[in-house]
C-alpha cells in the first residue's frame, strides 16, 4: 500500500512541476489540515479541501508562476517525506526565487490524505 502513496505523490508532483496544480484533490480526507510555509496563516484556513482551495487560489494570485518539483520521495509507511523544490515569479516584480524543503504527506487507513504540507525545524 505504502509504494502506491509513493506513486500517487510521484504523479502529483510532476503534475505540480508544470504548474499544474487540480491533482490530488479527490484523495483529502474531508477534515485534511495543509500547513504552508510560513507561520502566519491562520489553520482555520488551510483546513478542508475547499479552505485548501482557496488558499491556494490566492497564492497563485500572487505569481505569474508557481511550480513545485518533487526531487526525492521517502516512505515512512503511514507517512511520505518529499524533497521539494519550489519556483516563483512573482506576478508584479517579475522577480523570481527558488528554495527546496521538505513536505509530509499522513495517511489514514484508507489511503486519504489527513495531512500535508511544509516540514518545520520546531
């Protein structure tokens, strides 16, 4: 079970590395939590698959590009550590910046994603 989570995230990511971000949505658990990078933005919006939305919504507002590469891929069993690499032009500036961290995907005995995102030092 663990080798297809793997595979589910391989082909989310290289759908994410066009800057195609619509993969995946049907495998959130209903109460999914997405942490982001930074550590101002209020849980309550990133919680749901329709807050997660949203908030995505936004931040490719924000861009004239967005991308995020997977570049290694770590089963944990109930859990997968991606290497990701994140690319942004930034929609007024034009100014670009590009920076890798990790990510956790949790899944639930279903196979339904219950939590993702950004890996802190905390």
């Amino acid at each position: 079970m663990t080798t297809s989570r793997v595979e589910l995230l391989r082909r989310i990511y290289a759908d994410w590395a066009r800057g195609d971000f619509s993969a995946g949505w049907d495998r959130l658990a209903d109460d999914v939590q997405f942490i982001p990078l930074d550590d101002i933005t209020d849980p309550d919006r990133t919680r749901g698959p329709e807050a997660i939305r949203g908030f995505l919504d936004d931040l490719t507002e924000s861009f004239s590009d967005l991308t995020i590469e997977g570049r290694e891929f770590v089963d944990e069993g109930d859990r997968v550590l991606v290497r990701a690499i994140q690319r942004v032009v930034g929609r007024g500036s034009g100014a670009s910046s590009e920076f890798e961290y990790w990510m956790q995907w949790v899944f639930d005995e279903n196979g339904r994603v219950v939590r993702f995102g950004a890996l802190r030092d905390d």
